[in-house]
C-alpha cells in the first residue's frame, strides 16, 4: 500500500477539523496517528458532567469534528472511509478513518473554505427571511449526513422557546451547573471555551433561543429586535453513540453548507440537555417520530465580523500510533 497520510497532511486535516463547533467550545477530542489511519476518541477530560451528565453532547461534539476531518482529507486528496464505532469494547474510540486511495472527485472545496470562516454567532440576525431554496439545502446537507433535519414551523416555535426557558430553569437549580457555565464562558484569554469577544454584553440579547452564558464584550447593533432566524432540530431515528456521532456529523454539514450561503449559524444544545424538555420536544415537534439531538438557529449575519474562538494546540491532542 502507498503511504497516503503524511504527516503535514493529516496534521493540517486535523487542523481544520478541530475548528469543529463544540459544546462550550470545550474540544472533547483527541486523535491518534497511524501510518494509514486516524482514529477519534472521547476525551474524558473535557467532559462537562453537570451541563451533558449523559455524555451526549461530547460525542455530538465529535461527530461535528469527525466530518470536518473527512471534509480536510478530501480536499487534499484523499478518500476517507469512515468505521464508526470501531471498538465495541472502547466507548470512547469513535472512528477509525482509513485513507484508501488519492482521489479528488468527492472534495467539495466550498466547505473546506468555510472551516476557518464558521463562527457560533450568537448575535440577533437579519429581517430579511431565509429562502426557502437554502433552507432546503440545509436540510439536504444534514439529511445527507444521516440524520432528520426537522424545519421549525412558525406555530411550533413556542414550544422550542419554552423548552429552552424550563431547560434553563432546571438547569441553573442543578448543582454544579452554574459554575460550569462560568468556568467555560466569559474568559478574556485560553485555548478554550467561549470567550467574553464572542459573547454578548447582555446575555438576554440574543433572543429567547439563546443559553445565558457568561455576558461577554460584543454589544449587538441597534434596532435588531426583527430577528428572522429559522430554527431547524437536527434529529435521528435511534438514540445511541452512534446516532450522536451523527447527529454531529449532521450539524458540521449544516454549519459550513450555510456559511457557503452568506449565513450565520449557532448550535443550541441546551433544551436537548434535560430529558423532560427533550420528550417535550420529540413529542410535541417532532410527532414522536424520532428523538432530537441539537437544535441549530440559522439567518442573515448582523453588521461585523466576531473573531474565531481559540483552540487547544495541535501537540494536544494528537498522539501517534506506536507499533
């Protein structure tokens, strides 16, 4: 077999995979290094137990960066094939990708362009409505990914917002939570967790829809009340490892496929954090017709551009296979 993964090229896949959105930025990954594969796993300990106690939101976290990585390899030349799951008797080993062959025909170029460009903007969007045309482009994309990407109708929105409100209730009354909020939001500097330069100066700001994180330093443009966001859950039809893995994988498709069409994104995990407001939401929105995973609010981006949310270095969390 012909060595396909030299070093600098997975390292710069890697790279760009760690870009990858994650709760609380918080980067719950590492990879390990062979002569022809990349293999993912949990990193424990980054796990946030008081905010995601069943582990759920890590994997997504994961799966979002797993489809970055597969994104990088393509464009550079290579066709991953992916084995989810790898290692039944190692839950936190969640893909083994193997790089078989040098082939550019699948590399979408427009999505590995939108990586380093992809923010969490928590900002008020624009007025001006999503067209239909794109929001059927978002769902094709994470469909594509395996998932169920249900659009948010205007008459189920109330629901949404009100799932958010009680998940935040529970929340803020659970030990811990509240402390793990403010240890991983608002800081000034660090390789992780969300900065206050990406954070609003009035938490409440961003909309019913959004976590009260820590407030931060960004004051959002006047007169941005009319926000014209769509809501879309991303969904899957079984509620396993695997079927997180994906949903993540789903999310890094709708994420990069919107900033290739103008748009701002921002995952919204918490509703989907508290078993009540998820079967809230699973009955009430999705008909019981499959179990919701992360929510994602899309729309118009406001004036300005906010930096990019830092990350751990690279010698962090890599390590290479010994033989």
């Amino acid at each position: 077999m012909l060595d396909l993964s030299p070093a600098s090229t997975v390292r710069s896949a890697i790279d760009l995979a760690c870009m990858a959105p994650s709760v609380h930025n918080s980067q719950p990954w590492r990879w390990l290094v062979g002569p022809h594969t990349v293999h993912l796993y949990a990193d424990l300990r980054r796990w946030l137990p008081a905010t995601d106690p069943d582990g759920r939101d890590m994997v997504i976290s994961c799966g979002a960066a797993l489809d970055h990585l597969r994104i990088a390899l393509q464009a550079s030349g290579h066709r991953p094939a992916v084995h989810r799951l790898p290692n039944p008797a190692d839950g936190d080993h969640l893909a083994a990708v193997e790089l078989r062959s040098n082939q550019y025909a699948d590399a979408d170029l427009s999505l590995v362009n939108a990586v380093p460009a992809r923010r969490s903007d928590r900002r008020p969007y624009g007025s001006w409505p999503v067209p239909a045309a794109f929001v059927d482009e978002l769902v094709a994309a994470g469909n594509g990914r395996g998932a169920l990407v249900h659009l948010v109708e205007p008459g189920e929105r109330p629901a949404v917002v009100r799932a958010i409100r009680e998940a935040e209730a529970v929340q803020s009354a659970q030990p811990g939570y509240d402390t793990e909020l403010a240890l991983w939001s608002g800081a000034v500097a660090g390789p992780d967790g969300v900065p206050a330069a990406n954070l609003l100066d009035d938490p409440a700001a961003g909309g019913p829809a959004s976590r009260r994180f820590a407030p931060g330093s960004v004051t959002p443009a006047p007169g941005r009340s009319d926000d014209a966001a769509e809501l879309l859950i991303i969904a899957t039809s079984s509620d396993d490892a695997l079927s997180w893995l994906r949903a993540g994988e789903a999310l890094s498709a709708i994420a990069l496929r919107a900033v290739d069409l103008g748009l701002a994104s921002c995952p919204l995990s918490a509703p989907l954090e508290v078993p009540a407001t998820r079967v809230a939401l699973r009955d009430g929105v999705l008909g019981g017709a499959a179990m919701p995973q992360v929510a994602l609010r899309v729309g118009w981006p406001p004036p300005g551009s906010l930096p990019r949310t830092p990350r751990r270095s690279l010698d962090d969390v890599i390590a290479e296979m010994t033989v």
